[in-house]
C-alpha cells in the first residue's frame, strides 16, 4: 500500500521582531528595577497610607526582625494592618550558606547596589530605559496593528460564558489546540492590556510622586495616589503583581 506522508510541521511566529526585542529587554529593565527597589525597600521596610511615613506612624506593611523572648532566636516578622506573620528565613530575617541569621526586609542576593545611593542610580536608570522601550513598543503596536490584531478581546471573547469556559480549561490545565492554539486566548489577552494600559502606567506615574522634583512640577499627582507614601505603597503591591505575571 501506499505510505502516507508524515504530517508537516508548521512554524507559527506570532509577533515581530520589533515585539521580541522589546519584550526582552523590559525583562531586564524590570528584573534590574525589581532588585534595586527592594534594596530601597529594606532601607525602609515600612509601607504607610498618606503623605508622611517614618517610626510611630501606623503602616500598611512592615518586614521587620525581632528577638523571640522566649527561645532568644531571630525571628523574621511581617504586619499586614494589624497582622503579623512569622515569616522567619523569607522576610526579615534569612539565613547564609553557613547557617547564620541575617536580618533584612528581603535577602541580599535579591538586592541589587551596596548603599541608599547605588540602588537609586540603577533604579532611576533602569526606569527611563523601561520608560524608552515602552514608549517604541507602544507607538509600534499601535501603528503597526499590534494592540488590534493580537491583543483586542473579540466580541465573541467577551462573552462571560466564554470567560468562564476559559477559566475552567485552565483550572483544568487544558492546552489549546488547532486554530485556537496560534492565537491568545481571552485571559492571556486581558492580563497582557491590563499589564500594558494598567500596572506600568501606575508604576511609572507612582515612581514620578515620590520624586520632589517631579511631584513640584506636577502636584496633581499627590491627589492622584493620596500623597507621597500611599503611592509609594501602590507602587511596591504593583511590583509585586508584576512578578506576578512575569512568573505566570
């Protein structure tokens, strides 16, 4: 009998080179971001609602280590409101490859820059070449058809029972397969625009409230976010769901 031919592999390329390049390199804008800002958190590892926040003001967060009394040892401690976690060997105090108890909101090796100083330098630099790169792949997935094609939810996408079917093939851990497979799915496209239009808007317009220079300039920005330290709160929760999605 006649052999049949094997199936043929089909290449998918779902985005430009323009979208690959500047995808990578806001991985490692917001990687080097991430590290210099816990650095800057641990400096301070208390997070407040308002315009002010130093010792004796009530916080929001707070990564701190303290003394058991009972057993002497470290223990690392974190508040959420009037909450407090034993977070030993996570937050507030980790341990070194000898064993030995470091105190810090977040471990060293997760940190980036010795000093106040260094951490701002690379944190600044890290946030105007963030702040550059997006500004190219915005104005390329918009005039390019980018944001349209491949990011819009269709009308068909947007329906709840589609949602929940979606969010069911997921709990579920199914693949997609066939045609629906060379394209994003409804969950995949709504966290991407909320990440685009939504997270990095506030972690730059937070970033800019807690600069005097920027805040003199554009004073709408306290009442925006609350006042200095309430964006500083929203920006810290904002990383976090940054990291968030870059896991995922």
């Amino acid at each position: 009998g006649v052999q049949a031919a094997p199936p043929r592999r089909e290449v998918i390329y779902r985005h430009t080179a323009v979208v690959r390049v500047t995808h990578w390199i806001n991985v490692l804008c917001l990687t080097l971001l991430l590290m210099s800002g816990l650095k800057l958190f641990n400096i301070h590892p208390s997070l407040y609602w308002g315009n002010y926040g130093y010792p004796g003001v009530p916080t929001v967060i707070a990564i701190s280590g303290a003394i058991d009394p009972e057993t002497e040892e470290p223990v690392g401690v974190t508040r959420i409101g009037t909450h407090s976690f034993d977070t030993t060997g996570i937050l507030g105090v980790h341990y070194d490859s000898d064993g030995r108890p470091r105190g810090g909101a977040f471990p060293a090796w997760a940190t980036l820059g010795d000093d106040l100083a260094l951490a701002r330098d690379w944190h600044f630099l890290m946030a105007w070449a963030l702040v550059i790169n997006g500004a190219i792949y915005l104005l390329f997935g918009l005039f390019s058809g980018h944001f349209r094609r491949d990011l819009a939810p269709t009308a068909h996408q947007l329906r709840p029972r589609h949602i929940l079917g979606d969010i069911w093939d997921h709990i579920r851990l199914r693949r997609a397969r066939g045609e629906a497979a060379k394209h994003y799915n409804v969950l995949q496209k709504l966290a991407y625009l909320a990440v685009i239009f939504v997270l990095l808007p506030v972690m730059v317009l937070t970033g800019l409230t807690m600069s005097p220079a920027a805040t003199a300039a554009l004073p709408f920005l306290f009442v925006l976010f609350g006042g200095r330290q309430s964006a500083r709160t929203i920006h810290f929760l904002a990383a976090n769901l940054l990291v968030i999605f870059v896991l995922v």
